[in-house]
C-alpha cells in the first residue's frame, strides 16, 4: 500500500513538473522581439554576403580591379603592426604550492607570452622545476623562455 502510494505521488510530481515546463516553452515569442532577430539575421546575412564577396575578389587572380582596402582594414592593419612592436611588460606572482599551470596562466593573462602552456612546459624541465623561488617577478615578451625560467628560479639571466 505504501509503495503504491509514494509511486502514485511522485508521477503526479513529475506529471506537475512537466506541465509547468510545457508551459513556459510553449510562451510565443513577442512581435518586438521577433522583429528584433529578424533585423539581426537581415544584417548578418548581409555582413556574410559582403564577405563572401570580398573572398571572391580576393580569390579571383583574373580580376583587374584594384582591391580597395577600406579605412578601418588599414586602421585594423596599423593596430596589429604596433602591437607586435610594442613590449608587454608583467608580473608574476608565485607564491607557496603554486602550479606550473598557474605562472604560465599568470604570464599569458599579463600577455607577456601568447601560449601559458609553453612556459609551463620549459619550467617543468628538472633545472628549473625544483629552484622556482617565491615572489614578484617582473618579465616582458622581449624574454625568450629561457630568460623567464631563469629570472622566476633566480638563477642568473645572461
């Protein structure tokens, strides 16, 4: 009696649960905000089409048109040429049980190195995985790996 019971009271849970949640599905989607995703999807497959016929222009070796570079692509292309020139200074943190995970993270959120993962890989070598010192320690993108392993050790940088 008492199992027939408690099954009896957990279907009409579940039977209540799956009613409510019927419901809030089924809600149709306001005209405002369906004229809202309808202008989204209009500027988008324009963004697309526009790309796409860029690529062909860009693809195409027969086209005797010049191709125009517009003033935010040489914004975009000037941006990235200084930054590849400029110097990312940062510091890292090490402190007592920190990962070797942790001060790659550390260097790659600074944005001293591209990929943590390397650095994590080059301290995790036997000469500097058992000297790594606690501390701040400042580095910059102009280091290569090995200065960065030996300035967090303490070991002398050349």
């Amino acid at each position: 009696m008492k199992k027939t019971l408690r099954g009896i009271g957990i279907g009409l849970f579940l039977a209540g649960a799956l009613f409510t949640l019927l419901g809030r599905i089924d809600q149709p989607i306001s005209e405002e905000k369906a004229s809202t995703y309808k202008e989204k999807i209009a500027q988008l497959e324009q963004q697309l089409a526009e790309a796409n016929e860029q690529i062909t222009r860009l693809q195409d070796p027969t086209t005797d048109k010049p191709i125009e570079v517009t003033s935010e692509e040489k914004d975009n292309t000037q941006t990235n040429e200084t930054k590849d020139e400029d110097v990312v200074y940062g510091t890292v943190i090490i402190y007592e049980g920190v990962s070797l995970y942790d001060i790659g993270k550390q260097a790659e959120d600074a944005g001293i190195i591209k990929n943590g993962r390397e650095l994590e890989l080059y301290l995790a070598k036997p000469e500097y995985a058992r000297s790594i010192q606690k501390g701040h320690f400042e580095l910059h993108s102009d280091m290569t790996l090995e200065q960065m392993a030996k300035t967090l050790t303490g070991k002398k940088v050349e």
